[in-house]
C-alpha cells in the first residue's frame, strides 16, 4: 500500500514533506506527503515527475493547463486539487489522499459488489461527470483503476496528467486515447470525436467491472477488444438482470442514445432517499481500514519533524494523524480517526479533453487575465516587472527574499540554467525586471536572467577601472555608485539617465532603500568621515536631507519610514527629517550583523542574539540564544521567528519566548553561509552547494551541487532567491543560475 521512504535526509518537494511511497511509473512517482511544519494538517497524494527527465517547456505548458483545468474541477465526487507546480525544476501535482483500494484493486481482491452498492456508486460517479460537464471538461479514461472508493464513496481521479505526459499522442487525430477495454466508439475514431456520452460509456463498461468482476469486452488480443468496441459487442451476461439494460444504454453505439449523467444517476437509484453512510460490502470496509493503518503506519515511522537540544528542555510534539472527511451534499461520514477525502495513487495516469471552442487559441484555463479559480492571479509578465531582489533581500537586510522567491510566475520568461563570468564583480548581484545586475572594479554589469548573456555594461568607453555598486532601483532604472557619483541608468539597455556627483569626490557606501527613498553614506575613499545622505529615487531624485558621518565600519538599515545606523553607536533616525530620535552607546547596545523589521532589531552578539523589540523604546533590550556564537547575520521571518547559524548548525527561535524551535541534524561545516529565507526554505550556500532546510522543522530538503560550481577559494557565494532560482555570484565573478532545491 505505501513503502517506506529508503534511509537518508528527509525529502520536501514544493511545500510538502515525503512520507512514504504510493507508487511509481516511468515518468515519476507518487508520494504521501504532508505540508512541512504542519502536523496537523491533511495527507497528500503528491504525483511528480522524474527529475532526469528532459522536460522542454511544451511539457511544461501542458501541464501547467493540466494543473488549472484539475483546479476548475469542483466536486464531492472527484479528487480536488491542492496545488501543483509545472515550472519548478521538478513538477508536482498535489491531491487529497483518501484510504481506499482503487475499485480495480477492491473487485479483484474481493469479488463484484452487490447490486446495491454498484447503483449508489453508479450514482456517485455520474454526479462525478456531471460536475465535470457543467465546466465543460470530459474525463477521456474512466476506468476501474481511476476510481477509488474512499470512506464515504468512489472518488473519480486524476486529471490530465497522462495528457501532460504524451500529449504529442493524445492530441493526434486516430490516435487510441484511453485505457483498452474501457474506451468508447468514439475513443477509437480519435480524441477529437469525443463528447460529454463518451464519457457516459466509460461509466457503463466501468459499472459491467463492479458487478460481474470482468470489463464488457474483455479480450487477450487488443485488436479484438478495438473491434468488439466498435461494434457494439458487450458481453453482460455475469451483470444482475435488473442492471444489465441500464449498463446497455449506457454502452449504446450511438452517443445521442446514452442516457445523460443526471438521468443516469436518477435511473441507478429508482428515486431512493440519500443513507446516512455509504453502504460498502464488508469486505470493501476491511480494506479500508487496512489503508488508514498504513497511513498511520507511515506517520509513526517518520522521523520526528526536529532535533530539540538539552537547552531549551522541551517534550517532542506528537504526530497525530488527524483531518475531517469533507461532507459529500447528500451525506457525511464521521470517522474516529480520519484522513483527508481525495486521492492520486501510482500508475493510475488518465487524461481529459477540454470542449473545442471552449477557450481561444494558445488560452488554456486560467491563462487570461480573467482566468479565475487557484491559479488565478497578476500576469507572469506583471509579475516579473515589479520583482526586485538584493543581497540580504531588502532595506532591513533581514535574509528573507519573500514570495517572490518561490513565485515561478516571476522567473524570467524562457529561463534556463545558466553560467556566466563577471569581471571585476565584487559582493552579490541584484535581480530587477528580469535582469541580473552586478558592480565592481569594472563598473556595472547587466546579464539577461533568463540565459545569462551580456546585455550592457557601464561606463562604456572609458579607461582604467571604476569601483561600483548598485545603490537601489526605481521602475525600469537602477541607480548605481560609479567613481565619485550616483548615476541612474535604465534597466533594459543601459543608458545613463541621470547622474549626481558625490561631494568632495567622495565615493558612496552603505546603501539601502526604503520605498523610493534612498539612503547612503558619501565619504573619502578609504577614509572614515563623509555625509549621511537621504535622496529621493522618483520625482526631483533631489536630496532630502544630510549630515556629517563619522564612523569607519557602519550598516544602514530602513524600514517603516526609519533609518537605524549601527556603528560605533547605534542610531535611530526619522527617515524623512533626519533628526536622531534615539542614540545608545556600545555600551549599552554592543550590536553586529544587524537586521531590522518594522520596529524590532536584532543583533549578533558575542554569545547569542541580542534584541530590542521596539526602535522607539531602545531601553528595552534582551538577549536569547545564550548558549549559541552565530557567525553570520540573523534572518528574520514574519514577527516571531529568527533563523540563526554558527559554524556547525543552524537554528530557529522564537521571538516572542525566546525558546529553541528546532536545529538542523547536519553539521553544517561544509556551507557554512549565512541563512536565507525563500518561502518555506532556509537557503544556506558554501562550498559545495547550497543546503535547504525546512524552515517549519529544521529538516534538510536537499543539497543541491550545480554543474560547473566553481573552485572560487575559501568564500561562499552571494546568493539572491527570486522565481524558484538561485542566483550565486562567487569571488572570481562567476555567476551561475540554476533551480532552487
């Protein structure tokens, strides 16, 4: 029913956490998953696609239209999709998971069912069709292994993932579509013939299985089987008499002659009132319940979701298996222990076909603008060009990219892996527009994020190296430090907009940006004294204010209208009037690696995290994570978590309480760079790769090493996170691009 997982580092795919095997086929396998970090939520049926595969973005479109049409889909009576990806380095496809035997399964272990459960299944599963037709999808492969039958009746599942697979075939005219023995007439002309009675005579050769145990037209020789279909040929004789005329109209040649899902529904049940529970054979009720004990199994065999240290000293969470059974219109079944209602089993791979004339050309379901449904949202290319990501992610450099860095509707349209070389790039590049921007000794840089290629790089034409740095960005314009003055230059070509010069032939360090605010220090090169500087980046780009600056190693930090200043002191400074509102001495405050959300600031200190909650309020300061040294700055998630790493492991605190939350199992020697968040991940790059960590448990995901990662020394690379990627920029400029783990 479901093995177990092999020994080795826990899997996450997408947002979920693998627990055991369903099955696997030869373009993928499919899972019992969980979302990560959380144990009380519903089992998954999570069907992915092999990773080796080469998977040309046709593939991807395909399955991607498969994901919205499965979403349109709404019925107590199919398997309801719970999310899918067809962007990400490997595809997935999540539904609820139900225990049960698939009918298939049920009938061959168990012998026919009785007449009265083959009509109140028969009713269910036309109930399941004609919800598919009011949204105008034909299933195209109803058989006996694509139906499951769940505590509280079958489940139709499985939608358009055979499709995806081979849709150079499906979509071919007097190409077989379907499973052989339960396809209609028109199956056999070609999937272009099909209509919504197509459906209904899958229904009938599916209902002749369940009540004589063998298909209507069974044969050992395929052609023979093709032949009885297109004839007309049932054989019904095993089926009860006062089914067999029914199960006859629905095998009718004629498509015009079937009865329709709802009168099909009303005929199996001659007018019956809804029971209170689906009435199963007692045989279809034992394996039932064997399916909930392996699932239960499965649960208690899995590793527990975190390694809690002697410090805090807190009991394990258990791990219940939990989660109602959704109500079904016509009755409920109550449980003592339940799991969720829909299910995805291996190897149970059927297709659908969307009515012609349904959508426009090249507009599958929720590929419009008024697309509607899950998937539903901003256009990728709206998306993509608002995304903006630096290192250390934003203005309070909190390590936390946001969800733009799982989003794969803002990856760069036609991206692929990629490696390129920057010379003289010196710290991390930016992403902004679909564009990779890196600065150094040799000026400003901008790569196509999508393949890796030149597209400008400034200044242009002059001798001699000049230091850079990307300051900040405004819509279609990055604003960078090049020499002694700030210069804007548009984003797709690189021409100079505008220019500044710094005072004095200063040279700018520190930025940081706050919404359209820009905020930098302009000092001597290789000097300690200059001017605090905050600039508008729209309208007059003119100065709002600045201030003489004295300190040799500094941060700036912004947020929420607020600059914080942490040097030899640490500074709180109103954003728009840069009056100092607050000061506290190393004294009081001793702060390194800042980072700063809203109000809170968060601090490496010599042991431990050192926190002041409220800005405003600097007196109100406290330390947690005593018994840790981080060596690198903290990330902050949300309000109530931070993301902490030393030399060997990383781990999460809660803010609020202060207590340990988890900590990662691997020594950690081997990467060794300062968390990132992305999503419901913690990125971690170094010398072999980067290392991905549950951010709910700790619990490793992966540790992916890229084709060509360089030999760039004893540093780790800069890493930015945005569309499901990972950008690295390492110290001999290499720049690689490939997916996220």
């Amino acid at each position: 029913m479901i093995e177990p997982l092999p020994a080795g580092p826990l899997r996450h795919i997408g947002p979920y956490r693998l627990l055991g095997l369903l099955g696997a086929g030869g373009m993928g396998e499919v899972y019992l998953a969980r979302q990560s970090g959380a144990p009380e939520g519903r089992l998954v049926a999570l069907k992915t696609v092999r990773v080796d595969l080469d998977l040309d973005d046709g593939f991807r479109t395909r399955f991607r239209r498969e994901i919205d049409t499965a979403g349109a889909v709404r019925s107590a009576y199919t398997a309801t999709l719970v999310g899918g990806d067809a962007s990400g380095r490997q595809p997935w496809l999540a539904t609820e998971y139900v225990p049960g035997p698939s009918l298939a399964e049920a009938v061959t272990r168990g012998g026919p069912l009785t007449e009265p459960v083959v009509r109140a299944m028969g009713a269910d599963l036309a109930r399941a069709l004609a919800d598919m037709h009011a949204v105008r999808v034909l299933h195209r492969d109803l058989k006996p292994g694509n139906v499951l039958l769940g505590p509280d009746g079958p489940k139709v599942i499985d939608f358009g993932i055979a499709q995806a697979f081979d849709a150079t075939q499906l979509t071919r005219t007097g190409v077989v579509v379907g499973s052989p023995g339960y396809i209609s007439p028109e199956h056999v002309n070609g999937s272009r013939a099909l209509v919504p009675a197509s459906d209904v005579f899958c229904l009938g050769a599916v209902l002749a299985f369940a009540a004589s145990g063998r298909g209507p037209f069974d044969d050992s020789d395929m052609a023979a089987v093709i032949f009885r279909i297109a004839q007309g040929e049932a054989e019904l004789s095993g089926v009860p008499a006062q089914l067999r005329e029914l199960i006859a109209q629905c095998l009718h040649a004629r498509p015009e002659d079937r009865p329709t899902p709802g009168e099909l529904a009303g005929l199996l049940l001659h007018g019956q009132p809804p029971t209170s529970s689906f009435p199963w054979t007692g045989g279809v009720r034992e394996q039932l319940a064997g399916y909930e004990q392996a699932a239960r199994d499965c649960l208690a065999a899995a590793p527990p979701t975190a390694v809690v240290p002697p410090v805090p000293d807190r009991p394990p969470t258990p791990v219940p298996l939990s989660g109602a059974v959704p109500g079904r219109g016509r009755r409920r079944r109550a449980l003592p222990v339940t799991l969720a209602a829909v299910a995805v089993t291996a190897c149970l791979l059927l297709g659908y076909v969307l009515w012609p004339g349904l959508f426009p050309p090249d507009m599958g379901p929720g590929g419009g603008s008024g697309a509607t449904g899950p998937t539903a949202g901003p256009s990728p290319a709206a998306a993509r060009s608002t995304v903006r990501a630096i290192p250390r992610a934003d203005g309070g450099r909190t390590g936390d990219f946001g969800e733009a860095a799982t989003d794969s509707s803002v990856r760069p349209a036609g991206w692929k892996a990629w490696k390129s070389t920057v010379d003289g790039v010196e710290g991390g590049c930016s992403f902004a527009e679909s564009t990779l921007l890196c600065a150094g000794s040799k000026g400003v840089t901008a790569l196509d994020a999508s393949d890796g290629i030149r597209r400008w790089q400034a200044p242009k034409g002059r001798a001699g190296a000049t230091g850079s740095a990307v300051a900040g960005f405004a819509s279609g314009t990055v604003y960078a430090f090049v020499g002694q003055a700030l210069v804007a230059y548009r984003i797709t070509d690189g021409r100079e907009l505008w220019r500044s010069a710094l005072p004095d032939g200063a040279v700018g360090a520190g930025a940081v940006q706050d919404g359209d605010t820009l905020y930098y220090v302009a000092r001597a090169k290789g000097g300690g004294t200059g001017k605090l500087i905050a600039r508008r980046l729209t309208g007059d780009r003119g100065e709002l204010w600045s201030r003489y600056f004295a300190d040799p190693r500094f941060s700036l930090l912004a947020d929420d209208g607020r600059l914080v200043v942490v040097g030899n002191d640490t500074r709180i400074i109103d954003g728009a009037k840069g009056t100092v509102e607050q000061r506290l001495t190393a004294t009081d405050f001793r702060c390194r690696g800042p980072v700063l959300r809203g109000r809170r600031l968060v601090c490496r200190g010599a042991t431990g995290l050192l926190v002041m909650d409220d800005v405003t309020r600097p007196g109100q300061t406290r330390t947690l994570a005593e018994e840790i040294t981080p060596a690198h700055p903290p990330a902050l998630v949300g309000d109530d978590t931070v993301v902490v790493s030393d030399n060997d492991h990383a781990y999460a605190y809660g803010l609020t309480d202060g207590q340990r939350k988890w900590t990662t199992y691997e020594n950690l020697s081997e990467l060794g760079g300062e968390p990132s968040l992305a999503g419901s991940q913690v990125l971690m790059a170094g010398r072999t790769g980067v290392g991905a960590f549950g951010l709910a448990d700790g619990e490793s995901a992966n540790v992916k090493s890229y084709t060509g990662w360089p030999d760039a020394g004893p540093g780790v690379p800069d890493l930015l996170a945005v569309g499901d990627l990972v950008f690295l920029t390492f110290k001999d400029g290499t720049v690689l691009s490939g997916y996220a783990p």
